[in-house]
C-alpha cells in the first residue's frame, strides 16, 4: 500500500468534508535558530510542489515545476544548505498500478537537484541525520510486504538503501520516521488493521528503534491512532497527531516524552458536530516543532456551512497556548528549519 494512499485514508473524513484528501506528514527539528520553512501547496495546475519561505510566510518562493504532483514531503538538512524531497518525476508510467517515486535533494533555490534512488519501486518520506549524512524514509522495496518498511541512506547518494523495519502480524505499513536529534533513535508510524463490529479497521502507533533496527519500543496506545511524530530539539518530547473517540476520531495535536509517557492534548475543538447549517468541523494536523524550541507549527482546518472551508499554518507555544494564524491558504506539511530568514 502506498504512502500516498495512506495519507488519503488519514485524512478521510476532511475529505468527506471539503471534497478533497490532503497529504500530512512532517519531519525532524534540530537545534538552531528558527529559519525558513519548507512547505508544500498546490501550483496553478493543481499540482503539489515545494515552497519555501519565512516563518511568517513571507518571502514565499516555489522551488519545484514538474507536472504531475511533483515534489512531496520538503525537509530541511540540519545545515540548511539543502532540502530532500520525494517526486514521481521519474515514474515511466503514472497512469500504471505500480508507483514509482524517487528521493532527491536541492539547494534551498531549487537548483542543484540530486536523486539518490533508482526508479525501481516506491521510495518516500525521506528525513535527515542530524549529521546531514543519511536521509531515513519509507519504501516498499519492491517486494511488498517483505521489503516495506524503514530505510536509511547515504543523503548523498553514495550507498545502497538499507531496510532498518519490516512488518510484521497485522502491520501493514511503517513511514513518517525522524532520527532524534541525538542520532541514537528512529520515530516512525506503524499502520495496523484490527477487526471490529463494523468492519476492518485501521490504526497507527508510534515506535522507536535504533538506527541498526534493533530495540523496537511502541510509545503510544494503539486506540489513538497516533502519527505524524517530530522529535523537539532537545530529543526529551514528541510531538504528533492522533485521532481520539471523545473528539470524534477527528485529528488533534499531542505531545508525549520520548519514553512514551506523559500525554498531553494541544489543541482543543477538533470535533465534527450538529447536522445541516449547524454542522462544524475542526481539524489540526502536521506538527512540527521549530529549531529553537520554543513553537510548534500546525495546520488547522475547519469547515462550516456559513463560512466554507478554510485551511492555513498556525504556530502555538509547546503547551498549547499562545496560537497565531499565520495563513488561510492550502499550505501543509511544513517543515521548520535554520536556514537564514530573507529580510
């Protein structure tokens, strides 16, 4: 199963909704000064591709052109002399049942693009090492469900992709993985499926591994569906969505420390309520910490019969207060770095 398919079922009740599924993940922060953003946002063709920006989003500047959703998934190097992607560019045949989607790497004005993967298989989700010298991301390996599962490679391209995680019982996909600033551990989504009055269902947990794939802890229970994990700074915190019964399953922001307790809830009013010009609905989504530690970025979207949809990035303090609309576009999936800010 595909990453792209899991992000539509993650967020399949905002398609309902509003009519459309949108992609959601984020990636590691590391210490430094709060930089530029990456982002993705749909081009004049309806296209995802790749922005940059200040954190107040200004200086906004689009990176990638190609057809065909053309870039997914920007994170910021450490240094933040580059952002790593993924991109169905090289897919011979978008239109066949097997998609192909590479990793690449670019300077933060676009150029310089680099593929690290060879166009076999699905490769997706890439995050750095704090070091800068390794990008861990998703793939299926070519061989589903033996190959699927976390990968690490050279971020430069120079080593062969080495499988970290494979699922197992009823997983059926691993992805969304973040070393910690420490290097020492690997945070990443487990998808499951469970059996239930009403069908089969899906769920997701948080997992920690080492980078030699060995010590596999799970953090969070599996009835909060928990996903989209970005380690703070400082490597003591995650945070992350989860979709809860007593807010409709509808996604929220947590945090939780990184031995997995401590639960706390951020955002509040992330419900589906009342029936025709009453209804509302709420969700947030695509945590990301910034590299100082002091914000978390976020999306919030919302929907009322009055008012339509409206989508946009907001920042909050790590406890949940002190939010701030920062846009009301369709930019998600913000990545938060120490590149230089444009004056």
């Amino acid at each position: 199963m595909s990453t792209h398919v899991r992000r539509a079922l993650a967020l399949a009740c905002l398609a309902l909704v509003v009519g459309a599924a949108l992609p959601a993940a984020t990636t590691a922060s590391f210490p430094g000064p709060n930089g530029r953003i990456a982002f993705m946002r749909f081009d004049a063709n309806g296209e995802f591709q790749v922005w940059v920006a200040n954190p107040d989003l200004s200086h906004q500047v689009q990176l990638t052109h190609g057809p065909g959703s053309d870039a997914w998934f920007p994170t910021w190097s450490p240094d933040g002399t580059r952002i790593a992607f993924s991109s169905h560019r090289a897919d011979p045949d978008p239109t066949d049942e097997v998609e192909i989607s590479d990793l690449y790497t670019m300077r933060p004005d676009g150029t310089e693009v680099r593929k690290l993967t060879d166009s076999r298989w699905f490769n997706g989700t890439p995050s750095w090492s704090p070091d800068g010298r390794s990008l861990v991301f998703s793939s299926d390996g070519g061989n589903y469900p033996a190959g699927q599962g976390i990968y690490i490679v050279a971020s430069d391209g120079s080593t062969q992709p080495r499988q970290l995680t494979s699922i197992t019982g009823r997983a059926i996909w691993h992805e969304l993985a973040k070393v910690s600033p420490d290097g020492r551990r690997i945070v990443f989504t487990e998808y499951r499926t469970v059996d239930a009055p009403e069908g089969q269902l899906e769920q997701s947990a948080l997992f920690t591994v080492r980078l030699d794939g060995s010590r596999l802890r799970r953090l969070t229970a599996w009835e909060i569906s928990a996903n989209d994990a970005d380690w703070s700074p400082d490597g003591r915190r995650i945070v992350f969505s989860a979709r809860l019964a007593e807010n409709d399953f509808i996604q929220s922001i947590m945090t939780v420390d990184a031995e997995g307790g401590q639960l706390r809830l951020l955002t509040d009013g992330d419900q589906a309520r009342g029936e025709g010009a009453d209804f509302r609905y709420q969700e947030s989504f695509n945590p990301a910490w910034s590299p100082d530690g002091t914000r978390i970025m976020f999306v919030r979207a919302t929907f009322t019969e009055a008012d339509g949809f409206a989508m946009g990035l907001q920042t909050m303090k790590p406890n949940g207060s002190g939010r701030v609309a920062l846009s009301f576009g369709e930019e998600h999936q913000p990545d938060w770095g120490s590149a230089p800010a444009i004056p």
